[in-house]
C-alpha cells in the first residue's frame, strides 16, 4: 500500500505538470478518482440544477461508489500516465 500511496502521490503531482490540459471529460475522470482514492464514497448532497459544475462533479464521483480506494488509486496513476504520454 505504500508503495501505491507514494505513486498515487506522485501522479497527483504529475498532473500539475502536463503538457496540455486534458478536456473536461478527463477533467472530471481525475476529480471524481482523486476523490474516491482520498475520501471513498461521495458524501452530501447533489448540486442544484444551476451548479452545472458542481453538479457534474458530484455525479462523476457518484459513478465511482463502491470502487475500492486501492483501486481508484491505481486507475488515477493509470490514467495520468496515459496523459502524460
């Protein structure tokens, strides 16, 4: 596990650096992993109908309940890797 804390830590950095920014779909894919990784299941309630992006947030995080904090750790380094090239 801390092996895969210290990658998953270091990809958080990594996305920082990217040559382009991803699009908003990708956006959302590494909000809604960062989030099931660090704080598990989504918390609260959905956004109102005028917090477009509020509301997109919460249902990319939403769509990720259940994933195993392991697992979404490993699909965020996966993907950022992707990004990075």
């Amino acid at each position: 596990m801390a092996d895969l804390a210290s990658q998953f830590a270091a990809a958080a950095e990594a996305v920082q650096d990217l040559d382009e920014r991803p699009d908003n779909a990708t956006l959302l894919q590494l909000y809604a992993l960062y989030k099931q990784a660090t704080v598990g299941d989504v918390e609260g309630r959905r956004p109102g109908f005028t917090d477009f992006a509020g509301r997109a947030k919460y249902d990319a995080w939403a769509d990720l309940e259940g994933t195993d904090s392991e697992d979404a750790m490993q699909q965020y380094i996966d993907l950022v890797d992707e990004l990075r090239g």
